[in-house]
C-alpha cells in the first residue's frame, strides 16, 4: 500500500505513517575518536593580579575665605522722646496691625534688623528702645545669655508689678545668671517628673470628659459652648496631672479658669487688644497698670488651692533652700499662665 506523508516545512521534517509493518531499522556503529588539542605557552590565557590604584594626588585644598562684609550701622530711629513711642504704638495696634509694622520696616530699611519702639511705651515700660531681630540667622543671638540679657523680659520691654506675684520676681522674669533661677528651675522640673506618670492618664479623663459633656449639651440644648468648657477641661488637666487634686471638688470650684483669666488681664493689659474704644483702650490699658489690689482676693483663692495641694513640691523646694511661699508663686504662675 502507499503510505501518506505530512510535510512541516518550517521545521524542515518529514513524518512518514506507513501503512503496513517495516522491517526495524539496523543499529548504526559510532565510532569516537577524543583528540586532544595542546596548546602553546603563548596560547594559554594570562591572568595577571590586579593593579594597584594610583597614588592619590598629592593637592593642598584651600577653604575659601568668608567674605568680609563690611560692618552696617544697624538702620531705624526711635524718634522724639514719648512721641516716636507712640507713634510706633499707634501703628503697632491700630494703623498698620503687628505683621505690616514689621514687614513696613523690613521694606522700608532693607533689613530684617533694624531699630524701633514697642509698645507699651514710655509711661509704663521703663525703656521701649529696641533692635528686632527678624530673621533665622539672627535671631539665634536672644539665647546667648553672654550677649542678652533676659532679666524683666518675659513680656518683652514691660513687666506687671510683683503684687500680682505675691511679692516675687517669678523664674520667668530672671536672668540665668540670678542665684535663684537654677533652683526654681529645678523645683520645676521635679514637678514634671515627680508627676510624670499621671500626665496622659488625666489627659484622656479630662478630654473625655469635655467631648462628652458637649454632646449632652448638644443633645438635651441643640448648641454648646466650647470656649469655657475648654477653658475648665485644661485648668482641670493641669491640676489632676501635676498635683492630683480636681478642682471641682474643692472650695475653688468650676472658678478656677475665670480667675486665671482675670489675673492674666491685669498682668498683660498693656499688651493686648480688648476692643474696647480707643480712648479708654488706649488712653488707660496701654499706659497705665490696673492696681493689683483689684484682684487680691481672687489671687488668694488661687494661692491657697495651690499651696494645699503642692505638699511634696514645696518639700522639695526647701531642701534647696526656696521658702514654701515662693515656690507655691512660681508654681502658680507657671501652671496658670499655660493654663
């Protein structure tokens, strides 16, 4: 029979079906012959050690010389005694607001330092001639103590009176140089560390305690005030964190933060914008002080809530030689002012 065939021409095979039974194929004999090629020195491949990097080149690398600029005279005036101040302060609070009056300046003396007044003025603070420093690359100079000295400068050129205070310069108003500065200091911080544990613990009490109170408000009255609840959820994390007493419990009551509130007025008046008419604001806040007798007894309860609850602090302030009644002012203001 004839026998068919598939030819794939792309793989150059031919695969034959046969039709009928082939006889099998004879064993084909392979004979392999191995020779063994030699090959001469020059043949052989060399292979040589790497060679060593080249010596580096002996050079003398310079560092360029800083530029020396010459030496500016620092540009701004401060203008006719009392006059300039005020004119300063009126552009400061009223023409111009805080940003304009330092970015008026900047333009107008090409410089981000330059001379000027700040308010108060002159009938409050004892001295409103200053150099502002606005820039990164001088303003680092305010925290070398051997240049600047920071004793009466917490709020700026103006101090409130030590009435406020019971009587003490408080650690915030002295230069690092003052004996007592190092030992307020410490008091401070064995405050913060003798309370540590307590700190986010009480934050999360009293934040929950905010939120929650707000939705029942909102719930029961359709609107709630957060300005005074946040005012009293802070007071009440400061003194549960730091001194483990809740003022709500005690004679101080919900008072606590309007009496803050009332004793920073009276120390930063000069300072601040209240929005009252100018003449009074202006005419009274900003150049005279509120007598601090005013607030005395609104300060005691303060004090005394503080000095109840202040036991190991205070302890802690004698054996570095800081009297129980100063340390419970400095602990008062530093809790209060961050209140």
């Amino acid at each position: 029979m004839a026998s068919s065939s598939v030819s794939f021409s792309s793989l150059h095979l031919q695969v034959q079906f046969p039709s009928s039974k082939l006889p099998p194929p004879k064993p084909k004999h392979f004979k392999f012959e191995p020779t063994l090629h030699l090959a001469s020195v020059s043949e052989k491949l060399s292979i040589a050690p790497p060679a060593p990097p080249p010596p580096p080149l002996a050079t003398n690398v310079v560092p360029p010389e800083p530029k020396k600029l010459p030496i500016r005279k620092i540009p701004g005036d401060y203008g006719l005694p009392l006059i300039g101040p005020w004119i300063d302060r009126q552009d400061y609070f009223y023409n111009q607001g805080r940003d304009e009056f330092f970015r008026s300046r900047i333009q107008k003396f090409q410089s981000t330092v330059f001379r000027t007044n700040m308010p108060p003025g002159s009938l409050i603070s004892c001295n409103s001639k200053v150099i502002a420093l606005l820039d990164g690359k001088s303003f680092p100079a305010l925290f070398d103590t051997d240049k600047v000295e920071k004793k009466d400068l917490f709020t700026g050129n103006f101090m409130p009176s030590t009435e406020l205070t019971g009587g003490y310069r408080v650690l915030s108003y002295l230069d690092p140089s003052e004996p007592s500065h190092a030992k307020l200091k410490k008091i401070m911080f064995f405050l913060l560390s003798h309370r540590r544990d307590q700190v986010i613990p009480e934050f999360q009490n009293c934040y929950t305690e905010l939120f929650e109170n707000l939705e029942g408000e909102l719930a029961t009255k359709g609107k709630a005030s957060f300005g005074q609840a946040n005012d009293q959820a802070a007071f009440n994390f400061l003194a549960r964190s730091l001194y483990g007493a809740n003022p709500v419990d005690s004679k101080l009551g919900s008072d606590g933060p309007k009496l803050v509130s009332k004793w920073v007025l009276f120390q930063l008046h000069p300072l601040l914008l209240l929005g009252l008419p100018r003449p009074i604001e202006d005419g009274i806040l900003h150049n005279f002080s509120l007598p601090p007798f005013l607030i005395k007894k609104d300060y005691q309860r303060l004090y005394d809530f503080f000095y109840q609850n202040s036991t190991p602090i205070l302890d802690q302030a004698e054996k570095l030689g800081v009297s129980r009644d100063e340390a419970c002012h400095n602990l008062l203001f530093a809790t209060a002012a961050h209140a």
